[in-house]
C-alpha cells in the first residue's frame, strides 16, 4: 500500500510550456531536523539557473520532489518545497565575473514529518527531481537543448535494528566560479559538509536525464533502478568530460575538481559524493553543474625568487632545513609578479601534518610596478618542532588575484627543528591509596595537586573511563593555571550505584605549552561501591516531661514554651517537622518551624492557649509528633511526641455569701466581698454586681469584680444584691444592722 507523507498531499500543478533552455545544475537536499518538534526532516532542492539562455517562466514557484523505496522502485510519497531563496552565484574573487555568464542560486525547501514505521526497508530510499531543459548551448552531449535533468540523492532507513536511525546526507557548499580559461590550470571546490561527521568519498559520475524531454518538461517523477542518462559527443566519455591536457578530475578525499581544458566550449558534468558510517555506505547525493571555458587574457604567475635564512643563506625548492633550538626560525621570502597593481597573497601550509604554529608576515602585498618585487618572513612559533626524525614539509604558496582562479607559484622545504626540553607536568591526589570505598550517601573529599616545573601553563582535568562523570553525579570542572594547580574533589555516591561496582576517574595534568606537543599526566582513582549504611536520627525536646499540664486563666494567659533537637551521626541531610494528631499545628496558633540541615537541628515550639481551643469542653488533649527523618538510602526517623493536656479553671455554682452586714469596723462582715464571689473560667465570667434598697432603687453598681459594697453611707435596713454572670444570674437579700 503506497504510504503518503504526514500531513502532505501530491499536488499536481497545470504547467505551461516553461521548456526553454535554463538548467545549469544543481543537488537535492535531506537534513534530520533534531530536536524541531513538529519536523523531523527538510526537503529541498539547490538550482543553478541560466539567467541569459532561460527565460522567466522557467524559474518555477514551487518544485515536486518525489520519494521512492529503493527496493523495488515503490513511491512512497512527495512534497513540495517553496521557493525559499535566489541569488548570483559568488565568485572566490567577486571581480570575476563575466558578462557573457550570469548564473542564479535558486533554493527551494520544505520542513516535513516523516514517520519512522514508514521508512523501515532495509535498502533505503532515494529522491528524485525530474526537470527538463538542459542549456542548448552545451558542447559535449549530444541534443543538450531536447534532455532534462534528473537530480537524486539516496538515504538510509529511519529505522535501523528498532531503533532510530538519523542521518542528514552530505550538503555541497556553495559554487564559486562557472568559467574557466582555455589552457590554463583550473580547479574549484566541490567539498561537501556532513552534520553527523559520517566519511566521504568524492567521484566522476555521468549525468542523468531522467524521464522528462522538451514536450513533458515537469512530469511526475518515476522510479527506477536504471534512469537513462546523457548521450556523449564523439571523443568524450566520462574520462575526458571535460577535455585537455589535463581532464576533469576529483580529489575523492576533498572534492576538489582540477583540469586544463584545450577546447573552448560549455561543459556538464556530475560529482556524486557518497557517506560512509563504521565502513558501511549509507548514502550519496550527486550535484549536476556546468563549466564553460573561455578564452582569456594570457595572465603570468607571481613566482617565488628566492628563500633566505637568518645567515643570508639561499635555499631553494625542496631544501632541507635543520635548526636547533638557538637557531633563528625566521625566513625571508622574495617575490615577484610581472603585472602591475596585483595583489598577491602568501600561504603556508604543513603538507604532511595537521601543524599552523608557523606564520607570516605580512599577508598580503599589492604592487606597485611591473615585475615588484616584495618581501615577506616566513617564521616558526616556540612550539613548532619535528619527532622520531621525520621532517615536517612546508610549501609556500604565493597566489595573485587572477580570474577565474588564482594563479600561483609554489616552494617547498623540509624542516627539521630540535625540540625544547619541557620537564613533564606531574599529577598527584591528598589519597593514601588509589583504592578508595564510596559509601551511597556518604560524602567522599580530596585534594588534586598538579605540578610543573618549568613552569608551563597548565590544564587540570577529569574524566570517567567508560563513562560521562555526570552520568553519576561527578562534578570536577577543569582548572587551569602556571606552574600549580590546586582542585577539590568531592562526590556524595548516589543510591542507585550496585555493591562491589568500581568506578575508574582519570585525573589529568596536561602541559599546554605547545598545543601539539602536549604532555599529559594521569593517575587513574578507582571508587568500589560499598553496602550503604546509616545511623538513624535522634529527637528530643528540653520539656520536663512528655505531658504537660496547663490550667488556663483568663485574666493572665500562660505560655508553652520549649525547643526540639534533632541529631544525627551521618553528614546526610536532616529534616526536622511536627504533626499534631487529629489538628493543625497552625489552626492551634502553634509555632514551630520545620527545619533541614545536618548533623543536629533544633527548632522551638510556643503555645498560648485559650478558652477557644478548648472547643466548649472543661478539658483537652493534644497531641504532637516531632519527627526527624534523613535523606539517606537507607532513610530513617525518629519521634518524640509531646502531649498538652489543657484546663478550664474550676468554678463552685453555689454562692456563699453573707446575709447580713454589720458596718462596724471590727473587721468582721463589714463589707460585702467581692471576692467571695466564684472565680471567672471559659464557661462563665462576672459582668456586674448591683444593690437595691427595698423600694427598689438601685445603690451600688460595679462591673469590676475587684470593687466591694461597703454600706457606711445608707441607713439599717434590708437590700437585694441581684450579680450577673455571662452564663446565669443570682439574687437574694442582706440585713444591714448599724
């Protein structure tokens, strides 16, 4: 069953006739898109377009890209990619361009969701363009203006082995050059990017027409394992595809095309660079393109006079060179170009190493006359030396500003130079043994020390063997410094480690005097997993006892005050919280602050309780948990409850008052007492007390408990005292005998 793409339907467009000769050339593109959420892949094609031989109504808007399965020529799906981008192509020396060539980059491009269950298949996939025509003007096929191009690029399944596979094919870089000048040496860079770092390998293909033709010039594309390719003129092949003394060739390391073209005439040829993954092919993507040659004005090379030594020395192609440390590493280059206001440029590069630390100075020079001759120096840096007796070959490249490529002269000379002495750095640990026990949850500390007596600059490092240190929770952040590095090393194991697991940490001292030459020190610590232990926490409180016992009193409130301690043996972390049992500490105005920390943690409760938490009720208990828990692996707790038992003040219902007063001063019934009243608690409280005579006028009246009725200024008689409290009222009647 044909599988379609997510989201994507064929969209078969109305075509004029749009036939005319435009194509220069061009690849396909296929990227991963990782980590872009809705898109797992861009699609998309790069199109070099002739801007003078096409018209218009060629340049199309949008281009059908079409999938296939490679095993048995299956579509599988296609898109179709905007165009997202249109520019000249640029030239290595923007001076070169010519007016008899004007050639477009055009870029169309789709983001898209592949689903992988739909791109399994062993063989892999492939995508095709199909898209006539070809320049008419093209010397070395035959019909040029009546064939179309057909562009591919093949990739790997999505899945490989139930797992996914992602993989962007290699991308060219852009073209900078379309021409180049009869019988003069050519090249032009073809080298292509791979963002997985997968091998490459560059070759000559012959180009591929495809399906498409002057009468269907943008059909659906069709599968297939054997497209028809272009047919060649007489005496040329896919050797000679461009002609001359020396051929169309590529470098199948870099891609670099290189030729001398005897023939005047416009060129196509394909350069398929094909990726490799652990020694297995993957994938490849052929780029199509065109090279007119032209005839120029006949342009001379700069050329190298002469290479001196700091002794006036002269030292000429392919010279041997042996210096000691205390030689002069400065050379005196001379140069010399035959035309005027030329810009000439000197490189250095090391043929037979990855070596830069050499430069020089200056750069670049213009000048000023007909056969100028300038100076340049060529010198070695410190760290620049050779080992194991092989000479490092340098070639000096002098390089004008020529078009469509520079023109250069190159000398070449062998160095060999004696190397510094450079006493090697030494790394070293505050450890006893290499051989340490890593307790889970117990913290592991020490010193890494690293010298150098020189002194260098120097690099202080770790890494796992077989492992990424964060994996377990390592933290060593290199440290630099000149001469002596001092880092702490500290680990807490983490609980998921197994018993008897050894974990190897590489601690690295590296000299970094000469990044080349560097020197590296290591000593290698090896943690063996133990079984975790743990001394469980300890809390306390400093109260007297586990109960405590309070009456409540209304008139002066009492307070509940003592501190919680949690202990614990282990450096693990420490919680210290409280719970009452069947209420919130904070509903019962309770303060106490949960606390973390180590070792040993405290925290103070205080209470001052109220009639209102006594909930209608003459007594109640609470109940609180102090609890003190560690985070270790084997994590433990203790409890320490306090229990708070609290009272309502006691009150005697039954008045027991005096029925009679005898104002006298002897000290005895005198006044009637305020104090014999029953005493306030949370049910009950004294409002007022009143006193009438027995005409019922009112002659005394106190809301102040403390407040006694002393009759020294109302005559004998017989009074009512009516006392009011919150929760009932009492009355009876006093004789007062004067």
């Amino acid at each position: 069953m044909r599988k379609y793409l997510l989201a994507l339907a064929l969209i078969v467009t109305s075509f004029f006739d749009a036939s005319a000769s435009h194509i220069v050339g061009g690849e396909l593109v296929f990227k991963s898109l990782k980590g872009s959420g809705a898109s797992s892949h861009r699609i998309g094609l790069n199109l070099y377009f002739d801007e003078i031989n096409g018209i218009p109504q060629a340049e199309d808007l949008t281009v059908n890209l079409y999938i296939f399965r490679k095993s048995d020529n299956e579509r599988i799906g296609s898109v179709q990619a905007p165009k997202v981008g249109r520019k000249n192509i640029t030239y290595a020396n923007p001076q070169c361009g010519t007016s008899g060539l004007r050639t477009l980059f055009i870029s169309y491009a789709v983001d898209v969701l592949l689903n992988p269950r739909d791109y399994s298949d062993p063989g892999g996939y492939y995508i095709v363009w199909d898209r006539c025509c070809r320049n008419r003007v093209i010397d070395n096929i035959r019909t040029p203006g009546d064939v179309g191009s057909l562009f591919q690029i093949f990739f790997p399944p999505l899945v490989k082995n139930n797992n996914q596979f992602l993989d962007s094919s290699p991308e060219f870089s852009e073209i900078q050059g379309d021409y180049a000048c009869l019988n003069a040496d050519y090249y032009l860079d073809f080298n292509a990017n791979d963002a997985d770092g997968d091998s490459l390998v560059y070759s000559l293909t012959t180009p591929v027409t495809g399906f498409s033709n002057r009468a269907v010039p943008n059909p659906q594309a069709l599968g297939s394992s054997n497209y028809p390719v272009v047919s060649w003129v007489d005496g040329i092949s896919l050797t000679n595809m461009i002609p001359g003394s020396r051929p169309l060739r590529v470098d199948s390391q870099t891609g670099r095309l290189s030729f001398t073209a005897n023939k005047l005439g416009l060129y196509v040829f394909s350069v398929t660079v094909s990726e490799y993954r652990n020694g297995e092919k993957i994938g490849s993507v052929t780029r199509d393109f065109q090279i007119k040659v032209i005839d120029c004005f006949e342009a001379l090379p700069p050329k190298i006079l002469a290479l001196e030594n700091s002794r006036k020395q002269s030292l000429n192609n392919n010279s041997i060179i042996r210096l000691a440390r205390t030689d002069s590493a400065c050379f005196t280059i001379q140069v010399t170009d035959p035309n005027f206001n030329q810009l000439i440029r000197i490189k250095g590069r090391a043929a037979n190493s990855q070596r830069k630390d050499f430069y020089i100075l200056p750069a670049e020079f213009r000048t000023r006359k007909s056969n100028d001759t300038l100076t340049f120096q060529f010198c070695l840096e410190d760290c620049f030396e050779t080992e194991d007796n092989r000479p490092i070959k340098i070639e000096l490249i002098a390089e004008d500003e020529s078009c469509p490529v520079p023109l250069t002269d190159t000398l070449t000379i062998f160095i060999y130079r004696e190397k510094a002495a450079n006493s090697p750095p030494v790394v070293s640990t505050s450890l006893t043994n290499v051989y340490i026990n890593a307790v889970p949850d117990q913290l592991l500390s020490f010193d890494v020390l690293g010298l150098d007596t020189d002194p260098d600059s120097i690099l202080l490092s770790a890494q796992g063997k077989g492992f990424e240190l964060t994996k377990y929770g390592f933290v060593f952040p290199p440290k630099a410094g000149r001469g002596s590095v001092l880092q702490k090393f500290s680990w807490k194991p983490p609980c998921t480690l197994n018993v008897s697991d050894t974990l190897a940490v590489e601690f690295r001292l590296t000299d970094l005097r000469c990044e080349a030459n560097a020197q590296t020190d290591i000593i290698t610590v090896y943690f063996v997993v133990q079984n975790p232990v743990n001394n469980p926490p300890r809390v306390r409180t400093t109260s007297i006892s586990d109960t405590i016992s309070v009456t409540l009193d209304t008139a002066d409130p009492v307070s509940v005050l003592f501190d919680v301690i949690a202990n614990d043996l282990d450096t693990t972390q420490l919680s210290l919280f409280g719970l009452g049992r069947g209420f919130s500490l904070g509903e019962m105005q309770m303060d106490f602050l949960d606390k973390l920390g180590a070792r040993e943690i405290s925290s103070s409760f205080a209470w001052i309780p109220d009639c209102g938490m006594l909930g209608g009720k003459s007594e109640r208990l609470f109940a609180i948990d102090f609890i003190s828990e560690d985070k270790s692996c084997l994590a433990a707790r203790d409890t320490a409850t306090v229990y708070l038992l609290i009272k309502d003040v006691a009150s005697d219902a039954v008045l027991n008052l005096p029925n009679v007063l005898t104002p006298n001063q002897d000290g005895k019934n005198d006044c009637f007492l305020a104090s014999d009243l029953p005493p306030d608690n949370c049910i009950q409280r004294f409002e007022e007390m009143a006193i009438y005579n027995r005409w019922g006028n009112r002659v005394f009246l106190s809301r102040d408990r403390s407040q006694n009725w002393c009759p020294t200024e109302v005559p004998s008689g017989t009074y009512f005292y009516q006392i009011r409290y919150s929760s009932a009222s009492y009355k009876g009647t006093i004789s007062l005998i004067k």
